[in-house]
C-alpha cells in the first residue's frame, strides 16, 4: 500500500486556506494522488473543500501557539494526532517552532520526508509559489475553485423568503484588523437599502453587538451562517461590501462586483488574485475622504 501524502496548513483563516488551493491542486497533481490535509477549526477547510477531489482526507485539527503551560502538551497530542497515517511526504507551509518538534518526533516511529521552508515573501501566495519553485513543482495557477452547494432543505425553504436583488456586507474580521468607522457604516447601510431589497450583514458571533444600531426590516445577519450558506448568499448577491478577510476572497472567485477595504494593518493579499468581476479597493485610513466614490459605486 503506497504511503500519503499530507499537506500541513498552519494559517487560520478562510482566506489563507483559499489562497492554499492552487498549491494543493500542484502537489495533488505532481503526486497523482489524493492528498491528507491538515489544517485548523477556523480555516473551514472541511466546509470548503468538501467533495473535492484532490482530497483523501481533510482533517481539522489545533494548530494554534499554545500556552507555555500546554507547550509539551500540544506537542505530544499533534505527534499523536499525525501518528494516525503513514506518510511518503509532508509539505508544511508554516514556520511555527512547536510544530517542528512534533514532526522530529514523529519522525522517531515513521520514515518520511519533510519540506518545509523560511517565508521571506510578503503575500502567502508569492510564498506558496517559490515553495514549489524550489522543489521543481509546476505551480498550476487555476481559478476553478468551486464550493459545494449541499445546503439543508431548511436553509433553502427560509432563504427564498427573503426578497431580491440581494446585497452583502461584511463588518469585521476575525481579529478585528479592519473596522468600518459606524459613521460610515452608516451611510453605506443607507444607500444600501435605498437599492436593494435585502441586505446580508456578516460579523463574527462575538461581534454581532455591532449590528445593533444597524438592524431595519431589510437588514439579515448571518452570524450563525456556516460557510457554505454565506457563499450561497454571496453568490446570489449583486453587490459585495467588506474587508481583507475570508468572506473578501470568496468574492473574488464569485466574480462579485465589490468593494474591499485594506489597511495598512493588513497585507491586502486579496490583490493577488487575478480581478474577476468589477472590483474597488480602498484604504479604511482614507475611508472618510473616499466615501463620495464608495457610495456612488454601491
């Protein structure tokens, strides 16, 4: 029986496990074989790659730095974790100290190779390639990312309650890098609902506070919204409004006509995909000297 081949995904945003899909697809097809993934809760990358055929086995697993207290802990609990498969080939596209140790213990009780490598670039895309580079792997640069549809009866028969044209906007990101003054929100809220019929909000669960002063007969969050719901959502919206976060770089592979707001908090690594559809970009530090543009392109 031939050994696998795993790919380990640190980073733990949806956005950073999209940016991996090219990378995956290269090593899926350089091997011409079905690939292990790991990679963390967060990065829903069982909800985004469900179905996909490069894929053997996704597991979700805790990939994050522990606390010094559970340092040993999590070494040990990861090494076992990885124990579970026989491996011809690692490929770990992080840089994280803890998670070195657990793969030379593993190496103890299997016989592997692992590639791993220094990030000197700035966008994780531009690391991704010379990864593959320096291994002589072809970086196939496709575009045909598609996430399943297989949505609940229940989420249909609700969702076709809500009437169209839709729009979408996201509020927050995860670590609250990028946060759209209220003033602002405001006032894009208002046109919003001057335009379209109903209007999607989408903030993290902690953050669904900050709707509060947003909420109208045409306002619909979506907080409690799994991943593939919200790409139903967005997919079926004509406008997309956010940040540099997960929900941003699903609207660039729906093609949907956006804004993106970028910080220099952030590394804007949205603008490595090739522009599909009609897209803007503005920088939240001049959001108010640009709010004329903004709302007359919504």
């Amino acid at each position: 029986m031939k050994k696998n081949i795993a790919i380990i995904v640190p980073h733990r945003g949806v956005g950073d496990i999209l940016f991996h899909y090219n990378f995956l697809l290269s090593i899926y097809k350089f091997h011409k074989r079905k690939l292990i993934l790991y990679a963390p809760y967060s990065s829903k990358a069982d909800l985004i790659y469900k179905g996909n055929k490069i894929f053997k086995k996704i597991i979700l697993t805790d990939l994050k730095r522990p606390n010094i207290f559970f340092y040993l802990i999590k070494i040990i609990k990861l090494t076992f974790d990885l124990s579970k498969y026989k491996y011809e080939k690692i490929y770990y596209t992080g840089n994280n100290k803890w998670h070195k140790i657990s793969f030379l213990l593993l190496s103890f009780f299997s016989n592997f190779k692992i590639y791993y490598f220094k990030n000197k670039d700035y966008y994780i895309v531009d690391h991704l390639k010379n990864f593959l580079k320096k291994l002589s792997i072809k970086y196939q640069e496709k575009n045909d990312l598609s996430i399943n549809l297989n949505l609940s009866k229940k989420f249909i028969g609700k969702i076709k309650l809500y009437k169209k044209p839709w729009a979408f906007i996201s509020i927050d990101t995860a670590q609250n890098q990028i946060i759209i003054p209220k003033k602002v929100l405001g006032l894009i809220i208002k046109k919003l609902n001057k335009k379209y019929k109903t209007v999607f909000v989408n903030t993290s669960p902690e953050n669904k506070n900050n709707m509060k002063f947003l909420i109208n007969e045409k306002i619909v969050p979506t907080y409690n919204n799994n991943i593939i719901e919200i790409n139903y959502i967005m997919k079926s919206s004509k406008i997309f409004i956010g940040n540099d976060s997960g929900p941003g770089n699903l609207s660039s592979l729906l093609k949907n006509k956006s804004i993106i707001f970028l910080s220099s908090n952030t590394k804007g690594e949205i603008v490595k995909f090739p522009f599909r559809g009609k897209r803007r970009y503005f920088k939240i530090e001049n959001i108010n000297k640009n709010i004329d543009d903004i709302l007359n392109f919504i």
